[in-house]
C-alpha cells in the first residue's frame, strides 16, 4: 500500500508567501530543517511515508504543497520554476529558516536548483535529489532527456480533454509493482487537487524548463536517489547528475520506480539520514 493509512494535511498551516497567495505547509518536528519539494501535479503527501521518520531522526521536516497544488489554495497564474522558486524562498522567510537541506523529488529538484540559482545557497547545506535530470526535454544538446516536444504536448492534450483520466493512466508509470485499485484512485485524487489548467501550466513549464545553467553556477553536496526500475526520468540522468555536480554521489534502490519514497521508504530513511551524517554538521 503506498497511501497514507489517515487522511493527510490534518496538521498543515497555510502561509502566506505574496498577497492571495498562501502554501499549505506541514511542519513537523525540531533539528536541521529538511524542506520536501513534491513533483508536478502531486503534492506534500507523495512523502507522507518519510516524513514522521525523518522527524523521529532528530530534524525538523517542512512539507509545503506549491502554489494550488494538494490541499494549498487555488490561484490564477504563477505556475513556472521561477515563480515556485520565489514562493518557497520567501516561506524560507516566513518560517524562519537560515539553514536547512533541500528534498526533492521529481520537478521538486528543479524547483531547489532554481531556487540557489535566483537567491543564493547560503542556507542550503544539503540537496537530496530523488529522480530528475536537469531537463526533461529532449533537444539537439540532450537527446537523452526524457519526453520530445511531440510526447508532451500529445499529453497536455489528453490532460486538457481528460485530466484525471490521463493521470490515471499516468500514475503507474512511476511504480515498478502494479498499483491496487484503491492505490491508483489515492493518486488520481492527489493529482487532481492541482486542476487541470494551473496543472498543464506548470507541466509545460517544467518540462520546457532547463536547469544546466542554474547546476553549472554553482551547487550544494548532493545525495541523488534513483529506482532502478524508473520509467519516467532514465537512469543515464542520474549518471549526468554524478558527472556534472561536485561533490555528489547515486545511490540505486532495486525495488524503486520513480518513487523511491513510497515504494522503499524506510531504505530512503536509512539512506538520507546515513548520507547526512556524514555529509552536513547539525
């Protein structure tokens, strides 16, 4: 079973980040914050199964559900990298935070390198990236990426004529076991909390987006996880991240899609927190 056994969000704050904008934001725990950046179209409980264990290993765990995604208010407009980078940057503010280690996954990551790249890395100690490439758009320079223009278009196309009928055929791609009927419905509902125009907005944005720049101005120590079984985002990114980010090491779970987090949460527990202590001072 890979949802929640509770409902999720019971415990979140919304936080204001700009005027008619707030995040639901669930904040748990005391230590080194650990900030997880969910992917495009979920939300913060795609990390429900880590979030009370990363707790119980002595740090503090903000989970925030970007702008109109899972359980934070609907808004018109804002739905690029940029603008995601910018809200998480000012909760940085709002929460009082200085220090703490980015956790992404999926888009989350592209979200945390633009974020160092437009403000800075001096209070990012850490990044964890668990599955994504620098881009997932295939180009003449990448052909390696994931999706060509064709393929996501094709796709925003049978979002905009069936969202949540897409995102269910979507959804077991990201695992390697078959989903259960209740597992594939959590999913559906999760991923449509977005809407399907702010949804295909910022899916277009996301996969348009490129962040070899922002990598090559400058990064942090990096853990990246990837299932060996990913269907979504090919393992050579993983090697490309190793390649071209000092000081950062790939770790392969072999019972993993794209979801490592849910599918071996206790494995990414053990993995994070042993790869932390040894890499960043509390």
């Amino acid at each position: 079973m890979i949802r929640p056994a509770q409902a999720f969000g019971a415990d979140a704050s919304l936080v204001e980040v700009v005027p008619g904008v707030s995040l639901s934001v669930t904040d748990r725990g005391e230590g080194l914050p650990l900030v997880l950046l969910h992917g495009v179209s979920m939300s913060a409980a795609y990390f429900h199964s880590v979030i009370d264990p990363l707790v119980d290993a002595g740090y503090r765990v903000i989970v925030p559900d970007l702008r109109s995604h899972g359980r934070s208010p609907a808004v018109e407009g804002g739905h690029t990298i940029g603008q995601y980078a910018d809200d998480i940057n000012v909760l940085f503010d709002r929460l009082g935070i200085d220090r703490c280690v980015l956790v992404g996954w999926s888009m989350g990551n592209l979200v945390a390198w633009e974020l160092m790249h437009r403000h800075g890395r001096e209070c990012v100690v850490a990044h964890i990236n668990i599955s994504q490439g620098p881009t997932d758009l295939q180009t003449d320079d990448f052909p390696d990426a994931p999706f060509s223009l064709e393929a996501i278009h094709g796709f925003i196309a049978g979002c905009q004529a069936d969202y949540r009928g897409s995102l269910e055929h979507f959804a077991p791609v990201m695992f390697k076991d078959d989903l259960s009927t209740e597992d594939l419905a959590w999913c559906a509902d999760e991923s449509c909390l977005v809407g399907a125009n702010a949804g295909c907005n910022i899916l277009l944005d996301q996969t348009l987006y490129d962040a070899r720049e922002a990598i090559a101005s400058g990064t942090v120590p990096t853990l990246h996880i990837w299932g060996r079984d990913e269907g979504l985002i090919p393992l050579s990114m993983g090697d490309w991240c190793v390649a071209n980010i000092a000081g950062s090491a790939l770790v392969i779970f072999e019972d993993s899609g794209h979801c490592p987090q849910l599918e071996e949460p206790a494995r990414c527990v053990e993995t994070i927190t042993a790869w932390l202590d040894e890499t960043v001072s509390r």
